[in-house]
C-alpha cells in the first residue's frame, strides 16, 4: 500500500509499510553497518546477570514494572508517575499517536526523518507534513524555520534527537525553543530520543518541564538490548498521562527485559566508554570518505550517520560487501544515499572501500 505526504507543498509517496533493511544474507561476508544499534554490543555486566537469572517463567510480570520505574525515577530524578512503558521507541509512540491523531489531523515533522513513525501516522488516519532539511547546509536541522513552521494547524511535531537518519543532535536550549514555540501554539511535541543513550543525560530533553512534552527512549541502541524491545515515555503533564493511559495495554515487555534494563543503568561505564569509542571510529571513517562522499551533519557520539556521492551509493556498499539502510526508505532522498552505522572497528569498513 502506498501513502503520500508533503513537503512544503511537493507531494512524495511513501510505502506502507515498508521495510528498514533488504532481506540479504549477512552471514556471506557481509559487513552489517545497517541497523542503528551499539557497535558493542551489550554491556558485560547485563550479559552475566542474564548467566544468573532465576525466574518464574509461568508468571506475568509485575503490571507496573516497579522495579525498572524506580530505577528510572532515580536515575533521572522525576516522579515515577511520569514513567510509562512500551516495546521500545515504537511501542511508545504507537501509543502516543492513538490519542493524539484521529483521521485529518495533521502532524509537522522534518525531512527526511524516522520511516515508521511516518507511517504510523499516516495508518492513523493523519496526514504528516515536514521542514525540508537542506541537502546545501548538510541537512543541518535549523531550528528557525522549525520554530516559522510551527501552527495552531498541527496536532503535533515530531522531533527525533539525535536525529534519524543523519545523527545529528539538537541541544536541549534547541529543543526547549521549539517546545516553547509550538507551546504558544498548543501543539503537543513528541522528542523521539530513541538514540539518546549516546548523548549526555544533561543534553536529554527529560530535563525540560512543559505540559506540552512528551519524551520517548529506548534501551535498544545506547544501552545495547535490541532484543528485549524496552521502552519508556516521560509524561509530566497530568491529562496526557491519562490519555496515555487509556490507549496503554498491560505487560508490554518481559520480567526479563526489565531486570536487564535496571542492570543496563547501573553500568554508566559501558555506555560511556562507547560514546568515546564511537566518537573515535566515527572521526576516522568521516576523514576517510569525505574524499569520495558528502556527509550531512552529525553528532560524533551518536553512531548512524547520512552520506552521499554522485552515482548509486548504496548499490557500491553492497558490492563492496557492506550493508547499509539505503537511503529511498527516508523519503525523499534516493540510492545515492546511505545511512551507515559505524562497525566495531574502523578498518572493517575502510579495507573495504579502499
């Protein structure tokens, strides 16, 4: 099926639903740089507490997951109240979206940006228009046209931070502008921070108080549990914390998800250590390309990253054994884009381009 939607009035098509990855063989000497997850894997520390674990199976986990609430309370410093769960990101603003769109509303996002969130909307009913991020300025999100854009007109806007596909990453006095902005305007503002484990927690738009905020993260990326699909949403503002209620469903992750996320904040260390270690493979592979390819602006922590060259780019990484997401699933870019994600090591990735 296919769906269309706007960009500052030039209509593009989308498919829906659509896939992130091509279904490819990766264990044919394929190099995987497609999926944005940690480069590192999984902290050792959640690793052997999966070793040791002991549970009942046959039980339902506890409805409130009062565990993994009250890390979460502490490791942020907000009322518990506040913290709701999901299967990841995903879960989250699936869930979000119920409450907010109906069939005609209309939700401003930036373009390009996260797929499934787009067609999230669109399965609801709602009709998603975007910022045009320009390919001159390196698709560098400006807030001021953001900020221009912003009308009573949309229910919401949808703001990925760090950003998906390019990696780039707003600061939190950014952020607040909008939020302030569309505040003035009564639209609702969703900060999507499923990659926000890879930049600091002071940066995280969690720190900010508005009714108006709605913030989603995902232990998927940062903190390296892809598998256990654990999410949360942070609602300060009273109302919308029971229209989120009301659409929410019970046991949306395992016992076993939150007794590895809990073990996932008390190791920091991992997740700072593959910040640094990121940022360093990242800066070598940027200087390396950069030669052939244009990369858009980024965020040296954060591991995805847009580039772009003059023929069928994606279609060269696949020759050269290495899989990336290819740049038409973020419409309206085409093949000669990619989103790469940074591989463990640089040289995995460089012995293969030159």
């Amino acid at each position: 099926m296919k769906k269309s939607f706007k960009v500052r009035g030039e209509l593009f098509t989308l498919e829906v639903p659509g896939g992130y990855a091509d279904k490819i063989e990766t264990g044919s000497g394929f190099l995987d740089c497609s999926l944005g997850t940690n480069p590192f894997g999984t902290s050792e520390k959640v690793k052997e507490k999966l070793k040791n674990l002991d549970i009942d199976l046959s039980a339902y986990p506890d409805v409130r997951y009062s565990h993994l609430r009250n890390a979460l309370a502490d490791y942020w410093d907000i009322d518990k109240e506040s913290i709701f769960f999901g299967a990841g990101s995903i879960g989250c603003f699936e869930k979000v979206n119920k409450f907010v769109i109906t069939q005609g509303y209309k939700v401003l996002g930036v373009s390009p940006q996260y797929t499934r969130y787009i067609s999230d909307v669109l399965a609801m009913g709602g009709f998603y228009e975007a910022v045009p991020l320009q390919k001159e300025n390196r698709f560098k999100i400006d807030v001021g046209e953001v900020v221009n854009a912003l009308n009573s007109d949309y229910s919401l806007f949808y703001l990925d931070n760090p950003h998906n596909p390019t990696g780039q990453a707003l600061r939190l006095r950014e952020v607040e502008e909008i939020v302030q902005e569309a505040e003035r305007k009564e639209v609702l503002v969703l900060v999507d921070e499923a990659y926000g484990g890879f930049i600091e927690k002071e940066e995280s738009a969690i720190n900010l108080d508005y009714d108006n905020l709605i913030v989603i993260r995902s232990f998927s990326k940062g903190f390296g549990l892809a598998s256990m699909r654990v999410g949360y949403a942070v609602i300060k503002d009273q109302d919308l914390r029971e229209l989120y209620r009301k659409v929410d469903l019970p046991f949306p992750i395992s016992k076993i998800g939150e007794i590895l996320a809990v073990e996932a904040l008390n190791d920091e260390k991992f997740l700072n250590e593959s910040r640094k270690r990121i940022a360093l493979i990242k800066k070598k592979i940027i200087n390396a390309l950069k030669k052939e390819f244009q990369i858009a602006e980024t965020h040296m922590q954060t591991p995805i990253m847009l580039l772009w060259g003059s023929g069928d780019t994606y279609h060269y990484f696949l020759q050269k054994k290495i899989l990336t997401v290819r740049g038409s699933v973020f419409k309206p870019l085409d093949d000669s884009y990619v989103r790469l994600r940074v591989p463990e090591k640089a040289e995995e990735l460089l012995s293969r381009l030159f």
